[in-house]
C-alpha cells in the first residue's frame, strides 16, 4: 500500500487533554509518603528508672530557681509559726423557747428546745434561773453554734411562757360557691341568646 502525502502530513492542531486529578493525586501522594520523622531507640528498664529519677528530681526543684521573686499570693513557707486554722463562726442574735434544766454535774442550766437540743444558758448573776426549772421561758441572746452557748444579756431578754403551748386560731376559709350563668332565649330567634345571671 502507498502512502499518499496526505497522510504524511501533521494535522494543523493536535491537542491532547489530560486530568489534571491524576496529577495531583500524584503529588499529593509523593507528599503524604515523606512526610513525618521516625524515631527509634532503645532504652533499658535501668535506665528509664535512672532518667525518671533525674527528671523528677531536676523538675520538682526547679520552681524555686523560677520565681526567685515573691507573688503576693503564692509564698512558701516551709515552718509557719502558727497553723492556719478556718474562721469561726461569729455569735448570732437569736432567740430559743423551751424548758429549764439544771444539772447538778456541771452546774448549769440549760434550755431544753421543743427539738429536744440542749442548749447552755449563760445568764447575768442578777437572773435567778432556780425559780425557772421545769417551767417553760422564752430566751434571746447571743448564740454560738460551736459550744451550743445562749448568752443573755439581761433579765429583760427572758420571760415566762404558759406551761402548754397554746395553738394560734386561725380562721379556716373555704370558697363559696358561685352561681352559673344559664343561657335562657329571650326571643324566638334562632341563635339568640342571653345570659341571665342567677344571684
């Protein structure tokens, strides 16, 4: 077979198109394959607990070489000269009811809630508590929580109570029943009503 020249001749224009994907799947796996450091040695159960030692021992000394200055709140103090002890709880104004005891043990007296808590009365030597054992009185004072102390400070902060206590009335209110408005036709239309309220 012969060729003729027109075969043989190059096309005028020649374009090939290729995914530009591929390329760059290509670079990107070319990246992702160099990337990263890999690291390997060996270390023996001696000499771990040897550098774990150091280690330790270097980073737990190292805040003293750190903050040489002083911070207001952060200050180490290997010897306080007093231990830090929480705040007290301060004295209250309040007042108790109850029954007087007196205990021969101790002697004092103390006020018996109606929760049944003891409480210690410390009174004025003008206020004669004797005449008040097993007699119900109403007290105020100073109370500390801690030592389960009422200080009274004078004898106008006591008074003597009834022997029972007695209910408060109260005045029970139950609701009275309201009437009902019924519809009543007033007409003969259809769809008119009225209301006619029933008193």
């Amino acid at each position: 077979m012969v060729t003729t020249s027109k075969e043989k001749d190059p096309p005028i224009v020649d374009v090939k198109v290729r995914n530009p994907i591929t390329y760059i799947r290509r670079w990107w796996k070319k990246v992702i394959e160099n990337e990263g450091v890999f690291f390997s040695f060996r270390v023996r159960p001696l000499t771990a607990l040897a550098i774990a030692l150091v280690v330790t021992s270097l980073t737990l000394g190292v805040g003293k070489f750190v903050l040489p200055f002083t911070i207001p709140f952060f200050q180490y103090n290997p010897n306080p000269e007093a231990p830090i002890l929480p705040t007290p709880e301060p004295w209250k104004d309040t007042a108790f009811t109850g029954t007087v005891r007196y205990s021969n043990a101790t002697g004092k007296f103390y006020l018996v809630t109606t929760s049944s808590e003891a409480i210690t009365l410390d009174v004025p030597q003008n206020i004669k508590l004797d005449s008040y054992v097993g007699r119900r009185i109403f007290a105020a004072g100073k109370y500390y929580k801690a030592t389960r102390t009422l200080v009274v400070a004078s004898a106008s902060d006591t008074e003597l109570l009834a022997p029972k206590p007695s209910p408060i009335p109260t005045v029970s209110s139950t609701p009275t029943p309201s009437p009902t408005p019924t519809p009543e036709p007033t007409s003969g239309l259809p769809g008119v009503t009225t209301l006619r309220v029933l008193r």
